[in-house]
C-alpha cells in the first residue's frame, strides 16, 4: 500500500487497540495503529472492558479508560516502534481545538519517529445529541494536518455507517486525510446472562462487524469522488477475509479483535498474505 511516500512493506495492519498484546512477529506487519490517546487521560469505568459476545464477535464498553498522548509517548512508543514497521498514533478529541492541541504535541515531541496519525473521528456533543458530520470530519483532519504539515500521512477512521460514509469521508478528503480506515466499531448492546446484571453498553468488533465493515469499503471504493486509498478493518481471522477486503477496494488491512482472540494471527496472515496485491495498485 502506498500512503503518500510511504511503502507499507505488507497490507496487514494491527489496528488501534490495547498495545499490551503479544508482539511476536509484528516486525512482518505493514503498520501499527496505537490505541487512541487524548490529550489528557480521560477516567473511565473499564481498564478494559472486553465482552466476548460469541466466538469470534466482542464487545468493548464505552467508557474505557483512555490514555494520555504523554503517557503513550513516554512508556509505549518506544517499545512500538522497536519492531521496526511505521507506527500511526492514533488521536481524538472532543472538539477542534482539542485535536489541534494533541496534533501539535505529536509533532512536537515524536514528528520525526511516528509515521504519521490515526483521527479516531468521534461524535463530538454526543450528551447534546449532536451527530458526527463531514464539516466535522473535515474541519478535524484540516487542523490536524495544518498542526503535521503538509507531509505527514493522516488516516482518518470513520465509523461503520454505509448510509452516510460516502459524505464523511468526502470530508476527510477535502480537510487533507493521506487515507480512510473503514471502519471502527458498531454501537451495540450485550446482555449477559445473569438477568440482574446491568446491560453493556458499547462497540461491536469481529465477526458480526465485517458485513457492514466490507459495505463500507465497498461504498467507499466506488464512489468516483473518493480517490484516498482504504483501510479495511472489521472481522479479519483469515486470508480469505483479507482477499474479501481487497476485492471491495481496500488496499490493506487492520486487525484488533482477531489479534485479541488469537495473539499472533496478525503476524501469521503477513507472513501468508504479503504476496497479496490489491487491484487497485
Ligand atoms: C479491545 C478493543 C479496543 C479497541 N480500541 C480502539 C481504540 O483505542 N481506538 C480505535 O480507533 N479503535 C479501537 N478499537 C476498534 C478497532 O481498531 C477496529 O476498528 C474494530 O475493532 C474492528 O476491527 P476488528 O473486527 O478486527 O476488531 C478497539 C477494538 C477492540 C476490540
């Protein structure tokens, strides 16, 4: 996959997601996406809210913890990017000032060492039933991209929503992006089975996820105003499902749940699919 002048030597990816994972073999990965940061750590219920929903499908609660962009900094990175393979931060932030200010740390303080960021683009105003929209998306990768400059590879990751996508993703184009990453996880709910336990609330992964996850690629890669090269994410456990993701006209992939489930998958399918070319290349 080529990301402005970036060559990703493999299309699979670890997505953003806990980096306690086992990291054997992720030297073979085309790139690491970090678990999202804010810029100030943000308190939460869950250290890591994981709920296995059925074999292959999770859910992970809203209100997890999330880390600071100083404390992945300090403690994390250098360890990620040991491996070797170009290392995305992923971002967000409540608003637009936020995400210029976490842009501008970055760049301040790793520029040099990071391949660039991840825009987790996330409903800003949600308590005031505001939706995330495309000026949204755009004003956000336009800030974050004047904080970067004009070299830096921006992927902007968009939720799994194929009725609106197309629009979002425009926005991210207009405001700068380097690629779209599709997508993040669906809003659902779990209910386990002690009835007296509060239900779930949080996003769903894995399996029940790839459906809508390949219609969004797909929507995506075909529409003519949409040239940004695609990141798949959503339910990869095999090659085959990689091969999926690059017939709807992704070019790479990325992986959380399959890696969480199985650590070491990620590793394995680079190691089986680095030969797979994307049509579109
Ligand atoms: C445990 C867990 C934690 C995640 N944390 C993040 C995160 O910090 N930022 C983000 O953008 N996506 C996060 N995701 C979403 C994944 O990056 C990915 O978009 C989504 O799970 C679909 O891919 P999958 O089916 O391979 O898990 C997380 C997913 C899981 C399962």
């Amino acid at each position: 996959m080529q990301l402005g002048t970036l060559t990703l030597q493999n299309p699979i990816c670890l997505a953003a997601a806990p980096w306690q994972l086992d990291g054997a073999g992720y030297e073979r990965l085309g790139a690491i996406f970090t678990r999202t940061v804010t810029m100030e750590p943000k308190p939460g219920l869950y250290e890591e809210g994981i709920w296995q929903v059925n074999e292959q499908t999770l859910l992970n609660a809203t209100n997890m913890r999330t880390e600071s962009a100083e404390i992945l900094v300090q403690e994390h990175l250098p360890h990620l990017l040991s491996y070797g393979v170009p290392v995305f931060v992923s971002i967000t932030a409540p608003g637009i000032p936020g995400f210029r200010k976490i842009a501008r740390f970055l760049a301040r303080e790793v520029g040099r060492q990071i391949a660039g960021v991840e825009v987790y683009m996330a409903q800003p105003d949600t308590e005031k039933g505001a939706e995330l929209n495309a000026k949204f998306v755009r004003e956000a990768t336009q800030a974050v991209r004047n904080e970067l400059g004009p070299e830096s590879i921006i992927v902007v990751k968009l939720p799994p929503w194929p009725e609106h996508i197309r629009g979002l993703a425009l926005g991210a184009q207009e405001g700068g992006a380097t690629a779209l990453a599709a997508t993040n996880v669906l809003k659902a709910l779990h209910l386990s089975d002690d009835a007296t336990a509060a239900p779930v609330t949080g996003g769903l992964s894995g399996e029940a996820l790839r459906p809508v996850a390949l219609r969004c690629v797909w929507e995506l890669a075909h529409d003519s105003r949409i040239t940004l090269p695609i990141f798949g994410t959503g339910g990869v456990f095999t090659a085959a499902h990689v091969s999926d993701y690059l017939r709807c006209g992704a070019t790479a992939v990325q992986i959380a749940s399959g890696e969480w489930l199985e650590p070491g998958l990620s590793a394995r399918l680079a190691a089986e699919c680095g030969h797979l070319i994307p049509a579109s290349l």
